[in-house]
C-alpha cells in the first residue's frame, strides 16, 4: 500500500496569473504527485493548492514550488488582506493513507531542510512539528508579518528552526509542519441572536475549556437570520464532529432554541462522517479500515 | 475519471486447491482489474471471489474466470451445502464509481452474452438485469439447483435469456446480472425474545409491506443470549441504514426494548454510513462525490 500524504501550500500571490500558472504546472508534473485543487484569492493576495501524493513525490513537488515562489514572488512589493510572513507563506502536511503523524512530522522537518539549505529561506517548524509549545500556533509565529520579521528574528525566543536570524530578501520566511485533517463544521441554530451562538461557541472550543481540538465562534448568517457556531474541527480522531455537535443541541436547549441543520465545508474525509454514522447507528466493532469498501481502491 | 465497476463471482468449488489457484491466478494477471478478496469454504464447497475493475478490465477477467469454472469444475460431481446450478453460480455487477446502473446492465448483457456463445452456458440474467419480474430473484431461477435444471430449463417460463434449453454438461446454469452494493446490517435488541426481533424484522423488510430495499430476519446470537434483526440492505441509496435502525427503536419500544447496537458485516460502501451521518448530523447540501476527500483519489 502506498502512503498518502497531503499537503496544502499556501502562497503569497493570487493576482499574477504568470505566477499562479507556474506554480500549477510545476504541480501537475511531479511524478507520484495529484494537484486536486488549487484557488487564487485576489483581495488575500494569496494562491492555496491542494496537493496528495507518495511519500517521495510530495517532498519533491512540494520543495520544486518553494523553489519558483522564492524566485517569482518578492514579498516586499507584497499586499493583501491576509496576513503573511513569506513567499511560501505556510506548508502544511497532513497524513491521509498509511502513513502516520510521526511520519508527517519527519517529512515536515526533511523539506524544511532541504528548503533552508537549498533555498536560504529561514523556517519555523509549526503545529505538530513544532519545537515549542508556542509555534504550534501558526498566527504566534507570523505575528508582526513579513514586514516586522527581521526584527522578530533577533528576539531570543525566535531563532528558525532551520536557518539563521536573518529573513530571506525577497522571499521573507516559511512555517512547515505537519497537522490532522482540518473539517470546517458550522452548526445553525433557529434564533437571531449572535449572543447564543458566542456563548455556546465559548463553551465547546478548547481555548476556553472546551472540546479540545474544536475552534469556533458564533457568527450571524445575514442572509437567513440565523446564528451559527462556526468551527474549525483541528482532530477529528480526537474531537468527533458527532460530540461537538451533541453539545450544541443540549447547551442550545437552555436557551430554548434547537439545531436546524449544520454545514460541512469544502473536503472532509470520509472517515470524520463515518465516526459519526458509528456513534448513531451503534455500530459494534467496525473497522474503519477493513470493511470501507473503497479503502481497498485506494492504491 | 475511470469508471469502477465491482464484480463477485461465486465459483462452485471451494475444495480443490489447483482450481482455487487457478482461478486466484487469473484474477490477478487481467489489466486495470484488482482482486481485492477471495474466499473458499469447504462446506458450502464454493469460493467467491471480490474483484474490482474498470469496464474493459473486468468484462475480460469474468470471461476468463468463467471459461476456467467451465474447464475444471464437473457439476455431475459437486457436492456442497449451498444451492448451485452451475459451475460459476452467479456473476453480480455493482456499480462502483462514476458509472450508472444502467452501464452495469449493459456490461451484464455482453458478458452473458460472449459466455454463451463461446462456451455454450446457458445464462439466466438476474436482479436489476432479469427480464422478467420472477427473474429478478436468484433463488428462484436457482431452485432445483443443477440436478433439476435439465428439466426445468423445458417450462414454458424457463428459456434461458441467452442459449437454449439446455444445460452445459459439465457447467451447468449461469445467473449473470448488476445489482446494487449490498450491505449486511444488524440491529441487536435488549431482550432474549426471538419473537420480537422476528416481528420487527417483519415490519421493517420489503417483502412483507416494510422498507422496499430491505431484507430482514429475526435470530437469536446465542452467546450473547440477544434477539437480532439480521438485514440485508440491497439498495441503502433508496432504503437507507438509519430509516430502517430508526423504525427498529421505535417499533422494540411497544415491547419496553431498547435497541443496545448494531453491526455491519464485511464490506460497505462509504456513501452507505455517510448518508447515516448527513441525517444526524442534520448537513445541509452536503455533496458526496465532490466533498468527501477520498473520492478525489479513486483514480
């Protein structure tokens, strides 16, 4: 079985249609190596792709477009609504077919390497790669942006990981590391008051007590009138959709108000919903492995 | 995108092991087809064999398993607790990926129709591809199995759909037809009554004014010492697993019985536990093929 491993490289230009091109045609030709998705916000400034391959393939197409964004991207003509700190702003690896954190963390720490070395570009290892408690939080290492980085750098408590105190000119610096499956999972509530949905928002994301690998906060969809908690589900494994959303229901009920649907956005993996069928259905002893018959079509 | 199409031939011999080889040898060595499990039992003295492949692939890999069976299994000589009219039994086609039921029918009728003229089986088409309603159930082309086929093939409703009233010598009868992914779901009730879960299974399957696509019995897990609804579930697109686990719990409430778990056997389908998780997750909009990340990797 071949390891699967995804990554999402995220870079600082989503206007230059030059550019964006180079970049995909760089993803379509790394052997071993699919290019699922790719999207170029213009106000962000900012070109997301969505990438899977083999445990060889993903390193190299990864490091190839490092490469042509720290050649064609000059950070310091840079604007955009989204905050940023380099070229190839954050690299993340997530495990998705027979190949386990660890391994993602190795390959995270192989490619910093490589890019550091090959590339002069100064790395932060991040999320579950990180060397610090603190860089695990992407938004804690790229505070202060590109423009305040060579500064930072100098502080004693951000030395790269990879490379010295000193940002590349042009290309500024790269946070690589490995992470869970991300499922964006938003649950609608038939009230019109966004204080509901902030307190409930409160009570099931980790950072105030809650759920530990849930985010979120309420938000007011103007459109329908409703309130929502929206959340990012960081380890699905961990924090099961079905458990967040369990708490919802009973924490709403206080307020008199119930659950009228929810919304998963953009890619989840199957295995984040069929948790949830096995919690419900109370499904004794499934493999998850085994007995998903497309499992076995996976390479 | 390759169309998927899986195929589980039940082969009339489970005993021999020159004929399971060969058989195992031939389905590993067709182009674009994968054998993903085969099973042999001694009892039953039958082997069924699990194969996915793309249209071409697993039209050609049929043929030559077929053509083997016809070789070298004697049906004058099979002895075996399970019904069997021919030396391959039964060939079902399930839709698998981006290909449509309707394509597996076709894909039915042209393997049926090469093995009867090439090697002079004569083929009943079943399930969704039967040409007549009584067709449709393979029990009952089946009933008489091999011995009484010669005979019964001479009734007015027994033409066989491809060549004529009569058996191949040494093979036999051949079923050949496309059907839906089956999914083999059990529900276990908190009462040692056979009589209620036999009930409930009498509410809930199709034949007897239940779920259209639901197959069910009652029986009891004697080392548990718990009744079950053991089901088959043969289109959960149409009947889907939590309808029918739901209809379980509020018809065992008449009787103060609870609903303690469930099963799923063997393989299933994603799409079957995902819908599960749509329902009690209460999504909105959620699109299967384009948001379940695995289904961007199935070729």
């Amino acid at each position: 079985m071949t390891k699967l491993i995804e990554c999402i490289p995220n870079f600082s230009d989503g206007r230059n249609q030059k550019v964006i091109d180079g970049l995909v045609e760089i993803a379509k030709n790394v052997k071993g190596v699919t290019l699922l998705d790719h999207s170029s916000d213009t106000s962000h400034n900012r070109s997301v792709f969505t990438l899977v391959g083999d445990e060889e393939g993903i390193q190299e197409v990864v490091f190839q477009l490092v490469k042509f964004a720290s050649e064609n991207i000059d950070m310091t003509k840079h604007q955009g609504e989204h905050p940023r700190m380099g070229a190839t702003d954050v690299v993340p690896f997530v495990p998705i077919k027979d190949v386990t954190m660890e391994e993602c963390i190795a390959i995270s720490k192989k490619v910093a390497q490589r890019i550091n070395e090959e590339l002069q570009i100064p790395i932060f290892l991040y999320e579950d790669s990180a060397t610090t408690p603190v860089r695990k939080n992407l938004a804690k290492i790229r505070k202060g942006q590109f423009e305040k980085m060579p500064e930072k750098l100098l502080e004693e408590e951000w030395q790269p990981d990879y490379g010295e105190r000193k940002i590349h000119p042009t290309a500024g610096v790269t946070a690589v590391g490995a992470r869970m499956p991300l499922v964006a999972f938003n649950v609608n509530l038939d009230t019109d008051n966004i204080e509901i949905a902030n307190k409930i928002a409160k009570i099931v994301r980790g950072s105030s007590g809650g759920w530990k690998y849930c985010k979120g906060i309420g938000v007011m969809l103007e459109d329908r009138n409703i309130a929502q908690v929206s959340m990012n589900m960081v380890n699905f494994e961990k924090t099961p959709l079905y458990r967040v959303f369990e708490t919802i229901r009973f924490e709403a009920k206080r307020y008199g108000v119930s659950v009228i649907g929810s919304e998963v956005i953009g890619l989840t993996p199957a295995k984040a919903l069929i948790d949830c069928a096995e919690y419900y259905l109370q499904i004794e002893e499934f493999n998850y492995n085994k007995q998903v018959f497309e499992n076995h079509l996976l390479n």
